[in-house]
C-alpha cells in the first residue's frame, strides 16, 4: 500500500499529462476540425493511401539511423582522443559541450549564414582555398539536403554521446587493456575485446532514447529547411506541424501524431526484446 | 502527442481574454503578429498612450507570430479565452469568417471613412457575405526596389517590358552579384512574388466562378519567366527566407529585389543608403499593371465588447496619432489607408520615410493597382466568397509550384499542371469551367 501510494502521484501526473491528452487525440484523429463532423478512419485511410506519409516515414527512419550511426562513431572516436593526455585536454572537453548548449534557433540561424553561397564564409572559404571549384549550399539540393541536416544535427548531439562515452571510459579498469596489451593485441582489438563490451550496456542505452528523441526532432529540421526543398527533408515529425498548421488540418495532422506514437511505441517494446533487458540479461 | 494540447479545450462559445467592466474600466485583449522588436515596442507604445488617455477602457497588447497564430488562435477559440480583437491579413480574416467567429464591423469602418476617408480598395478585400469583417489598419504593396548606380544604369532601365527586365538583369549579374532576388523556397514571401506576376500576366488561381484556373496559358508564360529571372538570383533562394532576402539587398549582392519596404529601415546605416529607388512593376506587353498588396485589418472576436473596441481602433486612426503610429512602427512599409493618414504631416516627416519619399510615393500610386488572390476584378464583378484563400496562402502551394519549376526543373507547363492538380486537391475545388 505504501508503495502504491508513493506512486499515485506520478501515476497521476502521467494521467492528466499523457494518457487523457493522447485519448484526447484519438478522438480528434476521427473528426473534421472545421465543422466538427465525425469522419471515422478518413483521416488514417488518407494517410496510408493518398498521403505522404510513406515518404516521411522513410526520410524520418534515414534520419534517425544517419543520426545515430554518425554520432556513435563521433562520440566514441571523441571519448577516445579525449583518453589520451595533452596539453589543453580539460579545456578542449569543456569546449566540445558548446554545440550542445546552443539553442536550436542559434544553431540553425548559423549554419544557415555558414552554408550560404551568397554571403557565407564557409563557401568563399573553400573555394578560396581551392578546396571545391564553385559555392554549394547542400540544403538547397534535395539529393544532399537531408544529409545536411543530420550532419548539422550530428555537429550537435555528438558531444554528449562523447561525454557519456568518456565517462564510462573511466570506469574500465587499466589492468585490462594492460593485459591485452601484453597478449599482443593492437589498438583495434583493445577497443573489441575491452573498450566495447565496457560500453555496450551505456550505447543500448543511449540507442534507444537517442532513437526516440531524433526520431521526434522537428525544430532543428524546420529551422534549417522547413521540411524542403521539394519535400526532401520532410520527416514524418515536420509533416505533422506541415499537415496541422500549414495545411491546417488538425484533424489529419493528430492521426499522423497517433500513428508516430504507436510507431514509436511499438519500436520501445521491440528494443526491450533484446537479451540485455530480458530476465537474467544485464539490465535485470 | 505533440498536437494534443492544441486539441484539447471545451467547445464553449467564445468569451473575452479580458474581464467584462462591472464597475472598473473595460479590459481589452488584442494580439498582433509584428515579430520585429521597434514593431512590438511601438505596439506597445502606443496602446500606452491609449490606455493612460482612457480611464474607462485599459487595454493589453500580447506579440504572437505568424507561424504559430493559427494554431494559438484555434486552441483559443475553443476554449473560450480568445482575444477580443486580433490584427490580421484578408486571407486570414476569411478563414475566420469561414468559421462563423467574427463580428460585422461595417459600422466601425462606416465611422471611420467617414471621418477620414478610407479608401475602398482598402475595405473591398473584408467585404462579403453582406458584411464587413475587417477594419482595415495599414497596406503594404510590392514594388520592384533596385539600385540606381547599378540597373539604373544599365542601357535598359527603366524597363517597359519583361524582356527589357530580364536583359537589365542579366547586365549586372556575375562575380557573386545577381541583378535580382527571386525566391524560391516554400514560404509566403516566394508566393508573394509568383503572385505579383500573374498580376502582370493576367493570370489567376481561381477563375471567374470560384474554382481552379490556374493551369493556363498566362501561367505558363509566368513560369517561364520566372524561370529565366532565377537565373539571375542566388540559387540559394530555395531555401531562403525573409532575413536572407534583407542581408543580400543590404550587403549589396542582390541589386534589385520586388517586395515589400521593410528593409528600408536599416538601408539607412548601409553603404547603399542613397543607391535605391523603385519603379512600378514592370509587366509584360498585353499585361496589366500592377503588384500584389496587403491590407492588415482588425477582427472583431467579442461582440459585447465591440463599442470598446472600436473607441481603441479610432483612437488609432485618430489624425494624432494614425500617421505617427505607422511611420514609426515600420517606415515606408506601412501605408496609411485614409486620407488623413495620407495627409498626415507626422507620417510624412519621419527621418526614413522623408529620407525615401520618392520610393513611399511610388508605393501609393502603385496602390490603385494592387491586388491579392481571390479579390481580383473577376472574383470582385462575380461578387465570389472564397474561403478557401487562407488555405492557398497558408499551404505556400504556389511556392511549392516555384519549387517544382526550378528546384525539381519542371517544364513551366509541367509546373502548371502539377500546380493546377495540386490545387484542386489541396482545396477541394474542381478545374474552372474557364478552363
């Protein structure tokens, strides 16, 4: 009973906070906002056919793998380098945090000014320097648009994938990697045999949240490209601000929120399927 | 999940964002969408000056944005904690309308003009439906802006025609400098532009009985023009947006630009401060003169408190302090729309707009031949009401035909057909019998 008790109140806030608005949402799914008439399925049957949806979620699941393929690899090459001791180490661990404090707006607002071709110096630089031949801007083109931004959001969310990283690397005990060094074993497979399996309960966490909140991030992208050009950056979290408040919608616009959330929700129980959630696994 | 907030709300009719007076003064709520900071300071300035002249009105101004208004808006109309008033865009002001959530302000507006004559293009665009449904406030009408040490000295300037516009362009582009900027992300700021010139070209979204007329011979000549001026504009257009377009015209690499005024105000601190003017838009032989234009107006939420609301509105429009309020809340962009305004000695006098009369007076001579989509003379002489502008304007479908003509390289017929499917769609309207 004391225990119950101790957890109503959380119950209850995720009640009134989560579970009504998102009931609250179905029945908004199944009607015409307008004239408030009751449309059944018409929303969902427009979405899986006629719409784009199909399209977004495609862009949404390229978005969110390039995110977190490109920022675990740059995290832990990060925590890596910043295993070694040199001069300037605290100041650089210090540094590398700013990306990630920044505000979206401050991030997009500047990359914007970085990648223009008319005013930016990121472009009169390389061509200056002889590095490319003419200016390019990969958020106008739809082929490199999306890449763009998860390379921008990598910029971003990278320091705190190292920043976890780092701090687990200080919990593997020396005497390991001295030991594999005397087995002869080089830099690659120190990091297999005793950096990995160090890190690889933190990264099935970090995979997880890190796939549920990139999949869900609309500001950067809509700063950045407001879903274009052409669509090419039109994930499913833009399409439903796009469909909501553009199109005005919001009928059309919550049966996508819907379906995200069932999607999402079905990835979660998917991913605790994995044998270090499960009884006896390493995070029983 | 994210949207539930915004759905949520009791289906309650809509009331006040202020208290009813009782024994106290009248509260009033309004809300404005003019993000700029000096916009929002002299918003606040002035309903200041009102509330300390007005014992027995107080009002309170709350900035919103574009971008999100519709939604607070809504949200805010369900649950009945509206504002009493809001300041708006004649699209904008149908869509409502559409909704059977505003008040009949013609006898406001009726005062109005005939204390300071207003002028009936100002009124015509909240006209329908046997009512009034938008006091108009200030205008803003596209001109085609350029530098005079530049295009105005290239061998055709001032053009007289497309070809001549597109040859003085070409003049001046090259080496990181574009004789003009055309927009080409999916923004109102790109539809802004295509719009102005299917004016010229005598070209239309809807036809002369409300439905989709926009795959047409006239439109295609307008892709196709638009097509060939991209050329002369940064491609980084596509995905640009208003502040890009001020930083290339006030850094000098964009020379000519058609739109609206408002980077005027900091032209002044740039090297270029004297090197503009502007010329009416060129249009095309055959075509017709003219721009695009906006009235802002006010909508009316509260019906109880509408007397109130409307002292508050002509206390703006008030000879002191209609011109001084404009001039100083966005100069040489915000246009008076009575006489008096016109005439008034404060609006004129202002350092920016005194610096670049000539460029302000071209804006109200351009103004006779301003139009906006779904108000032009064959939907005005058919007496049509079409609600559906505020979804046209809002969905930026005519930037997204922009974008399938230069970013996708459409054929500008392609583009007008994938326009005209898009549409209709989009709508809910069927091709013109016009067609």
């Amino acid at each position: 009973m004391v225990g119950i008790a101790l957890v109503a109140p959380a119950i209850l806030v995720i009640l009134i906070a989560l579970v009504l608005p998102f009931i609250d949402a179905i029945r908004a799914s199944t009607l015409n906002r307008v004239t408030g008439e009751f449309v059944g399925l018409e929303h969902y049957l427009w979405l899986f056919t006629d719409g784009p949806f199909w399209g977004s979620l495609r862009r949404s699941l390229l978005w969110t793998v390039g995110n977190l393929v490109l920022q675990g690899a740059a995290g832990i090459g990060v925590a890596l380098l910043l295993q070694w001791h040199f001069r300037g180490r605290d100041a650089i661990r210090t540094v590398i945090l700013l990306p990630f404090v920044v505000p979206s707006a401050v991030t997009a607002i500047t990359w914007r000014w970085l990648l223009n071709t008319t005013y930016g110096p990121l472009n009169s630089w390389l061509v200056d320097f002889g590095v490319i031949a003419g200016s390019f801007n990969p958020l106008n083109d739809p082929l490199t648009a999306l890449g763009g931004v998860v390379l921008i959001n990598t910029w971003r969310w990278t320091p705190l994938v190292a920043l976890v990283v780092f701090a687990v690397l200080q919990t593997i005990p020396r005497e390991e990697y001295e030991a594999a060094r005397m087995e002869g074993a080089g830099y690659l497979r120190e990091f297999w045999h005793v950096t990995y399996p160090h890190l690889s309960n933190s990264l099935a966490v970090l995979g997880l949240l890190g796939f549920l909140l990139t999949f869900n991030i609309f500001d950067l992208v809509w700063l950045l490209t407001a879903g274009g050009p052409v669509d090419a950056t039109n994930t499913l979290a833009v399409l439903i601000y796009d469909v909501a408040f553009a199109m005005r919608n919001i009928g059309r616009g919550t049966a996508i929120s819907v379906v995200l959330f069932v999607l999402l929700f079905a990835f979660v129980i998917g991913y605790f399927q994995q044998e270090e959630f499960k009884e006896g696994g390493q995070f029983e | 999940m994210a949207l539930a907030g915004c759905t949520g709300g009791q289906d309650t009719d809509s009331d006040s964002g202020g208290s009813t007076g009782g024994s106290g003064p009248i509260q009033l709520t309004y809300w404005h969408q003019e993000a700029p900071p000096q916009r929002q300071a002299m918003f606040e300035e002035f309903t200041e000056r009102f509330n300390a002249e007005h014992d027995d009105i107080q009002v309170e101004v709350q900035g919103q944005n574009w971008g999100s208004v519709f939604s607070k808006l809504t949200s805010a109309l369900e649950a009945g904690n509206a504002p009493d008033f809001l300041f708006s865009l004649p699209a904008f002001t149908m869509d409502f309308q559409a909704r059977g959530e505003l008040v009949d302000v013609t006898d406001i507006v009726e005062d109005i003009n005939s204390e300071h004559d207003m002028y009936q293009s100002a009124i015509s665009p909240f006209q329908y439906q046997g009512g009034t449904w938008g006091i108009p406030m200030w205008d803003m009408v596209f001109l085609n802006h350029y530098r005079t040490d530049t295009l105005g000295q290239t061998s055709v300037w001032p053009p007289q025609n497309w070809d001549e516009w597109l040859q003085a362009s070409a003049e001046v582009t090259g080496d990181g400098q574009y004789g003009t900027v055309m927009p080409a992300s999916s923004t109102l700021w790109t539809t802004e532009n295509i719009y102005t010139l299917m004016i010229n070209n005598d070209s239309y979204v809807y036809g002369p009985d409300g439905n989709v007329m926009f795959d047409t011979p006239e439109t295609v000549e307008v892709l196709d023009f638009y097509k060939q001026m991209y050329e002369q504009s940064s491609p980084d257009t596509t995905s640009w947006s208003w502040g890009e377009w001020e930083t290339s015209i006030l850094r000098g690499t964009a020379h000519s630009t058609i739109g609206f005024s408002s980077w005027m105000r900091r032209l002044v601190d740039t090297e270029f401060a004297d090197d503009f003017s502007a010329i009416p838009q060129p249009y095309p032989e055959g075509g017709s003169a003219g721009s695009i234009h906006y009235v802002n107006d006010v909508m009316v939420f509260n019906e109880e408190k509408k007397d109130a609301i409307g002292t508050f509105i002509k206390w703006m429009h008030s000879e002191a302090i209609y011109g001084d309020w404009l001039a100083k809340t966005e100069p040489t962009l915000y246009l008076p729309v009575t006489k008096t305004g016109e005439e008034s000695e404060d609006f004129w006098n202002h350092p920016v707009v005194s610096q670049y009369e000539p460029s302000v007076r071209a804006q109200f001579e351009a103004l006779p031949d301003a139009r906006i989509y779904g108000f032009r003379d064959i939907h005005v002489e058919n007496d049509l009401y079409i609600p559906s502008v505020g979804l046209l304007e809002s969905s930026n479908v005519l930037a997204d035909v922009v974008q399938e003509l230069v970013v996708n390289d459409r054929t500008p017929a392609e583009a007008a057909t994938w326009g005209q499917e898009t549409m209709q769609e989009l709508l809910g309207l069927e091709p013109s019998s016009s067609l």
